[in-house]
C-alpha cells in the first residue's frame, strides 16, 4: 500500500513504503528475502539546487532569522492560477500527513551543505554500473513474466533483477510491438518528451537519458489498438503548453478519446518542503502532471479534475510513483494494465519499453531484517 493519507483534494503517497509492502518474501536463489528500495534513492532532504547554490545558502542561513526570511520567502503565493491552486492542495496535504507524523524533518546546516549527496551518489553509481557490459537497448526484443503470486529475483542477460507477481513485460522500442491482440483497461505512457535538459544528460551519461520523441511520433502510436473500448488512458505530462496542447488537441482526438482530468505530482522533501519554489524565477516548477483521456463508451467512473498526490520523488531520473493504489476507484476489477515507455514493473501490469526492467535491479534494493 503507498497511500499514507488523503483528503477531498489528494492523496499522499510514499514509493518507498510500497516497494516495501511488495517486496515481502521474494523468492531468491540464496532462499526467501524482503526487500525494499534502498532508502538512498529517497534522501531528499533539501531542494534541489546546484551545490555552489547550496553552498552560499549555507553560508547565508548563519542565523534562525535568515532561515525564516528564507522560507518565508518559499511561502511566498504565486501570480500563476494554477500554481496557486496546486500549491494550496500541497498546504492541505501537508498538514494530513504531518498530523499522523510523517514530514516531521528539521533541516539542519549540515543537510544543506550535503545537498542531497547520498542519494545523488547512490544514482551515480547504479549508472556507472550499468556501464559494465551491455545495456539493454543492445539485446534487442526479448520479453519476461512472473507467473506465481510472490516477487522473484531472477537472471536476465548476466544481472539480476526482481521481478513483482504476475507481472510481464516485453524490452523493445514500441516500432516492434505486435501486441494488438491483446486489449487493456488503461494505458499509461511516460513518453520521451523533447527536452534540452535530458538531451545535455544523455550526452554527459547514456544511461541517464533516452531517445526522445517528437510530438507527432507519440501521437502516431496505434493506443487505439491496444485499447479496450470502454478504456481510460493516464499521459505522464511536462509542464510545457506545446506538450499539453498537443495531448488535448492531437493525441487524443487521434486515439478517438475524450479529455477528461489532469491530476498533479507534488514533489517534496523529507519535511515536505517543496523540491523548489513555487514562486521559482526560472519557470521551474514543483510538481509534475498525468492527463487522462477516456473512451466515450466508458462505464466506470472517470477521474476528477485536479486531484493531486504527494510524495518524496525517487533520485533516479524518470522513476515515477506508483499510481496503483490511487488510481483503484477508477479501474474495473481483474484490471489489465499497460504501460508504454515503462522503466520498472507493477504487479499485474504488462510493460513495454527499451529499458522496462533498468529500475528492477536488483543492485537498487536492500534486504529488510526479518521483523
């Protein structure tokens, strides 16, 4: 389970303690095993800066009233309606949680100046890790699934990796997908998205980055193939307009879908802070968002507009929550999911993308002592 609490507005969820919940009794070649993801990838304690950045706010924050003036200033309303709005849901949010005593981390000078280095280091080794040998784009299609009830550790192409039950995927670029026989309930895409930054990233680390896609080769997948007719579809969006436009008034219609909801990612750290102002003079915002389209057969609920979920991010690039628990309203029983452009695995979910089982290693997970 990875909601911690919820109110009209959201939810708060925590990756880490679903990985935890999931990962129990995982069947592995050395016996029976918990684990979870390794805390590391979830030491977010300050917002993310530059550390010459962390340095001078370290430098500055000599006394408890600078520190104030500087969250006071993080506090500060934005002039952007939607900013307001979702900045008003964290608020909300924020009090649930720490009413049952989650976010209660007092940021020290110490956590400033270590600027997220744990986690960061952690990253960094897992990718220079991944160096060693092939990666995954180079073995071309292949596919795999967990057919029993508990997690399993298994080998694939020399690493391990842990698999979740009953869950399967295929390691391709959706250009050779042949799946139309099958149908799924909801389709969820994390697509590629054109973006400077994680073009400098990819050239800096291969392993950081991907082929990313214009909006015209997302539009053109054949979701419709894959789609049952009373389907409901979830886009992991940037805040860019050119993208959600292009979502609303392109991919949609093409898919023969009805825009229905777009909900709100919060990224926070340990204590809730945002992972950068929301008043941020740059553009940079706090939060990422999904945007549903649904068939107009559809019989089940549709999800409602502006809903928004809370959660501490993982460090690794492009590792989304998970929206299993969140999203059980909205989806029939025996639900058959899909995602495209996938980096990890859900339980019961097939997932599809040139890097699926990347965020599966078994490297990025710590074994649990036995309660």
């Amino acid at each position: 389970m990875s909601i911690l609490c919820s109110n009209e507005k959201g939810w708060v969820i925590s990756h880490y303690d679903y990985s935890k919940n999931l990962y129990r009794n995982v069947h592995s070649p050395t016996g029976n095993i918990d684990l979870a993801y390794n805390k590391s990838l979830f030491k977010i304690t300050t917002p993310f800066m530059r550390d010459q950045e962390a340095e001078k706010l370290a430098a500055f924050l000599s006394s408890d009233s600078s520190l104030k003036k500087v969250r006071k200033r993080r506090c500060q309303t934005a002039n952007d309606t939607e900013v307001q709005l979702v900045q008003k849901v964290h608020e909300s949010l924020l009090k649930e949680a720490r009413n049952i005593s989650n976010f209660q981390l007092s940021v020290t000078h110490f956590d400033i100046l270590e600027n997220n280095a744990t986690a960061r280091n952690f990253v960094n080794e897992f990718y220079e890790s991944q160096r060693e040998g092939k990666n995954l784009k180079e073995y071309g299609l292949f596919k795999g699934t967990n057919v029993i009830s508990i997690p399993q550790v298994v080998e694939i192409n020399n690493r391990l990796y842990v698999m979740p039950p009953y869950s399967s995927f295929i390691c391709c670029n959706l250009n050779d997908l042949n799946e139309n026989d099958k149908k799924f309930d909801f389709i969820l895409l994390d697509p590629p998205w054109w973006n400077k930054h994680v073009r400098r990233k990819k050239m800096n680390n291969c392993c950081k980055g991907y082929e990313m896609m214009r909006d015209d080769d997302i539009a053109n997948i054949p979701i419709s193939s894959y789609l049952q007719d009373t389907g409901l579809v979830g886009i992991w969006c940037t805040n860019g307009s050119s993208h959600i436009k292009a979502i609303k008034q392109s991919y949609f219609p093409q898919w023969g879908l009805e825009y229905v909801a777009t909900w709100f990612w919060i990224k926070v750290t340990d204590s809730g802070e945002p992972v950068c102002s929301f008043t941020n003079s740059n553009g940079k915002r706090p939060y990422e968002r999904i945007i549903f389209g649904a068939s107009q057969k559809r019989r089940f609920q549709n999800p409602e507009e502006f809903k928004c979920f809370l959660s501490v991010p993982s460090a690794l690039h492009s590792h989304k929550p998970p929206l299993v628990d969140i999203l059980k309203d909205y989806l029939p029983e025996n639900v058959k999911c899909l995602e495209l452009f996938a980096r990890y695995l859900l339980p019961g979910w097939t997932s599809v993308g040139n890097e699926v089982i990347l965020l599966q290693s078994l490297s990025l997970f710590e074994q649990l002592e036995v309660e």
